[in-house]
C-alpha cells in the first residue's frame, strides 16, 4: 500500500497490496500532569514493566516488526528503558517532538521515517492494549483511516465515536460534546491505521486550534467525508485501554496481573490463590510448579517445572533449576539448581549460587556465596563473599565475619567440612577439605585439610577418631 506519490492524488490505498505489515508510531511525548508524578507517564511501572513496554510488547505480539517511538517529556529516560526492555524482534527507532503542540503535531514528527506504506498510529499509554487488538484493526478492509473503538460502562474523559447510519462521522472530545454526544458509550480506543500518503497529507493540513494545538481525531472527519473512514470495534471487558492518573494505574495493575495468573494457570502452573498472588509480566514459570498464597515473582525471575513456591514468599530476579522449595523467603539476583530448599525467613541476597541439593534452613542469609552441591546450611547462619564446597555441613548460628569496616573479605569452606554451630569465621580464611570448627569457635587463621579448629580465639586440635 502507499505506492502513490502523496503529491499526485488522495486515491485511497490499494485494497489488494499487504506486503508487509505496517510502521508503528508509538506516541510517548505527554507529560501525563494528571498522574501527578515527577516520572513520566510512559515510565510509570506495571507488574513489572514500564507502561510503554507493554504497548511495545503487544503490538510486537499483534504482528508489528518496526516502530518509531515519538518522545518529548523525558524523552532521555523514555528512550533508555525502551532500549532496555523493547521485545528484541522489534526494530525500533526514535523522534523527539520538540514543543506538546498535540498529538496530530507528534505524529508528524515520524513522517520522514514511515513516509511509505501504511501506518499504525497508537497512543503510548494504553497499557491494556492486548495483541488481538491490534490484529483486529491490522485485519479490518483497507480504508484512508481505520480506528478502534469500544463499548464502555464509563466514556467520562474519553473521546465519542459519532455514526451516523452506521458508519463513522466523527470522533469528538468530551470537552467539545454537548449532552447528546456525552452519552454515548462508544469510545476512541488510541489506535489508528492509516495509509502513509493520505495521512501525512492530511495532517499537515490540519488547522491549529487556539492553543496551536492539533489532533488526530481532527483527520477523523476527513477521511469521513470522503467516506474514507472506518470504526473497528473491540473489546473492553476491563475498560479503557489507557491509564490517565493513579486510580487507572491501580485498575490496570490488577486486570494486567489477572491476565497473567491465567496464561500461567493455563500453562500448567498451580496457582492456589490468584487473587495473592503478583507475577510480572517478565516472569517465567515452570509446568507443575504450586504458586501459594502471598507470594510475589517479580524482575526477571524464571523458575523451572515442579516447583514449590510460598505461601508469602518474594522471588526478584531469581533463577531456579527443577524440583526446588522456597517457603516465606526472599531472593533477590540468586541462581538455584535442581532440588534446593529455602526455609522460612531466610534470605538470599545478589551473588548467590546454589549447586544441587543444597538445603537452607530458617532464618539465614547468603550473599556473594556459592554453595556447592549438598551443602547443609543451618538456620540464623549467615554466608557472605563466600565460597562451601560440596557436602559440607554450616551449623547454625555460623557466620562469615566478611567486613572489615574499611573492606570485604572472602571466606573459602573446602568440601566435606563440619562448620559448628555459632562459629565465627573472620575474612579472610580458608577452611581445608574435611576440616572441623567446634561450637562456638572465633578462627581468625587457616585451618589445614582434615584440621579442627576450637575456642576463642580457635587453636588447632586433634581430630577425635571414630574407633568404632
């Protein structure tokens, strides 16, 4: 579509050219004043995600493979997160709309990058946006201009779609309706596609209103006249699709996360109470895995299949192999492989990694430590800059004094050792292969493989033998 010269006709596109699917121009320049927040509207977080990532994420989902992204207001910060979390199969590029004179003004500033074809204009703040929305208006017969509509309980604040006989005439601002036209309860959705040549022609036609300020909407009556206008109704089981203040942010929130418990549930995830249960949007869930109640997945978490999580558990950026138990604990940057236990109350802080079958028990914590496989760790221990090598035993109470008060220091526990119960190992230290601490032992020195280490300060003993 789009082969004909904008400067020759205003022939509408060609109904029978689909080659390829449509630019995106994401308008992300509002200041959004009605959230009151010093972060710009199309940063504002949504289980987990940005409000424009979501946008970005669904109309990559609705088949979109390029988009231009129109920034202002915190263009800078804007930009950066796009460039951190936009779905890596969609090519994005940017333009800066340098004064808010509207959003027909920002649209304007992609027309040098989506010049031919067609064009698929979206409001940077539909957070609710869902991917067969944007295949119903990509699918919808070929027209100068097609936008979505929808049917809501509540159009207060949103733009009237105006037929008449059925067919699309105008769409009017709440501000410019009379009583009549408030009352309809079909609504302008943000979503328009458009052949590129028509509409760049037609926008830079448009008339300023008094503040300089021009609209999309304003083309909508157009390309009506021409009878060049369409109106592709979808759904809005949940409302609007956009988010204007707080109170949106809070409905979106929850719609959003009951749309995630379903595809998990869905997937084959146990999920025992939906309703307190909160799982971004990035999270990846394993088959078979039971979700309690209470529990928080959040970040980039990703677990594997059959585990069990909760009840009160928070996951952050976390990473589980198969067959682990995390029970009302909290990670956050640890790395878990197959079949690891997290007691209650225990921690795990960024830098932990934990081999097969390690076992923490209640209130301990680890960071910066690598525990090796079938390492038994008991409760109110604490392991940082540390390394357990296999099958070693960290009795409960033990710590790893690991700062100084100017620097840290790193812990090295060989395999096969028996750490007792309130040991206090001070960085830096290395306990040998085998080697043993007694209960409450302070070791400030290197125990040799095999060694026991006992009193405070620790002094080298002979290691009982089992004459048995």
């Amino acid at each position: 579509m789009g082969t004909t010269d904008p400067a020759d006709s205003d022939q509408p596109p060609d109904p029978d050219d689909h080659t390829s699917p449509p630019t995106a121009v994401v308008l992300a320049a509002g200041r959004g004043t009605r959230m009151r927040s010093d972060v710009p509207k199309p940063l504002q977080p949504l289980t987990g995600r940005p409000v424009l990532l979501h946008v970005l994420h669904a109309l990559r989902d609705g088949g979109v493979r390029r988009a231009v992204v129109v920034t202002g207001h915190g263009a800078e910060a804007v930009e950066t997160a796009v460039r951190a979390g936009a779905p890596a199969d969609l090519a994005v590029d940017f333009v800066r709309q340098p004064a808010p004179l509207g959003t027909a003004h920002a649209a304007l500033q992609a027309r040098d990058l989506a010049a031919d074809g067609e064009v698929l204009i979206v409001n940077g703040d539909l957070a609710l946006l869902r991917p067969e929305d944007v295949c119903a208006v990509l699918s919808a017969p070929p027209s100068c201009l097609t936008l979505a509509a929808a049917r809501v309980p509540d159009p207060a604040g949103l733009g009237r779609v105006c037929r008449e006989g059925g067919r699309l005439r105008a769409v009017v601002e709440e501000a410019d309706a009379d009583a009549a036209t408030k009352a309809i309860d079909e609504v302008n959705v943000g979503i328009y596609r458009a052949d590129a040549a028509w509409l760049w022609r037609a926008l830079t036609s448009l008339p300023a209103g008094g503040s300089d300020e021009v609209y999309l909407t304003d083309a909508v009556a157009n390309a009506a006249d021409r009878g060049e206008a369409a109106a592709v109704v979808v759904d809005a089981p949940d409302g609007p699709l956009n988010v204007e203040s707080r109170r949106d942010l809070a409905r979106a929130e929850r719609v959003l996360r009951d749309r995630i418990n379903a595809r998990w549930m869905d997937a084959g995830v146990t999920i025992v109470d939906p309703a307190t249960t909160y799982i971004d949007a990035g999270v990846v869930v394993g088959e078979e895995s039971r979700i309690e109640p209470g529990t928080h997945l959040r970040g980039a978490t990703a677990l594997g299949r059959r585990n069990l999580v909760g009840p009160n558990a928070v996951l952050i950026d976390t990473r589980t192999g198969d067959g682990c138990a995390l029970v009302q604990c909290r990670s956050e940057g640890a790395v878990l492989a197959d079949g690891v236990d997290v007691g209650a109350f225990s921690t795990l802080r960024e830098g932990t990694v934990l081999d097969a079958q390690v076992h923490i028990g209640t209130h301990a914590e680890t960071k910066n430590a690598h525990l090796h496989r079938g390492v038994q760790m008991g409760h109110f221990s604490y392991l940082g800059d540390a390394e357990v090598g296999a099958d070693s035993n960290i009795g409960a109470g033990a710590i790893t004094c690991n700062f100084d008060g100017a620097r840290k220091h790193r812990t090295t526990i060989g395999a096969g050792c028996f750490i007792g119960s309130d040991t206090l190992l001070i960085a830096p230290v290395t306990i040998g292969d085998g080697a043993a601490t007694a209960a409450g032992s302070v070791v400030r020195r290197d125990v040799p493989a095999g060694g026991l280490a006992a009193g405070s300060p620790a002094r080298m003993r002979r290691r009982r033998r089992d004459t048995s």
